[in-house]
C-alpha cells in the first residue's frame, strides 16, 4: 500500500460512502469498489487514505499497480503468495 499523504484532507463523505459499500457487501471473499474520475483528482489519493482507515477491518488487502498493463504481474505475485500454481493459465 502507498504511503498515506499525511496534507490528505476531507472527501468524509466519499469515504463513509466506500465504507457502508463495504458493509453492505453479499461476498465477503470478492469486495471491490472503483472510483472513477479524470485525472488528479485524487482518486488514489482517497483509496490510500480509505484502506489506512480501515487496514485492521479485513483479512488482505491488496494494492494493485495497474500501469503500463502490470496487472498481470500482479496477479501472478499474488498466486505466488497465495501458493497458487499458474501453470497453464492465460491472464489476456
């Protein structure tokens, strides 16, 4: 998880919104929630601030890079930490 911007102020209620759809969740195995907005408008900057609020709430929790098409590697690092054995599998 990226380093919490310690001048991260405000967005409350965005933040008790991710929080109750959490809550309100049927699989706990799968929660996931999107923010979506245009560039710099701190979409990452709220999801840091959100998973430092409330690390201690759920079993994993897993930051995952995206950039540049890296979500494969991500996936097969957490295979990797999870012993999950990969062989034969295509992530496209």
């Amino acid at each position: 998880i990226p380093s919490l911007n310690p001048d991260f102020t405000g967005r409350s209620n965005v933040l008790k919104t991710i929080a109750k759809n959490f809550e309100e969740g049927t699989d706990a195995i799968s929660q996931r929630q999107a923010i979506s907005a245009t560039g710099g408008m701190g979409k990452s900057e709220l999801a840091i601030k959100f998973v430092n609020d409330n690390f201690d709430k759920y079993t994993m929790v897993r930051w995952l890079n995206v950039e540049g098409g890296g979500i494969k590697s991500e996936f097969d690092q957490i295979a990797r930490e999870l012993g999950v054995d990969t062989k034969g599998m295509e992530i496209e």
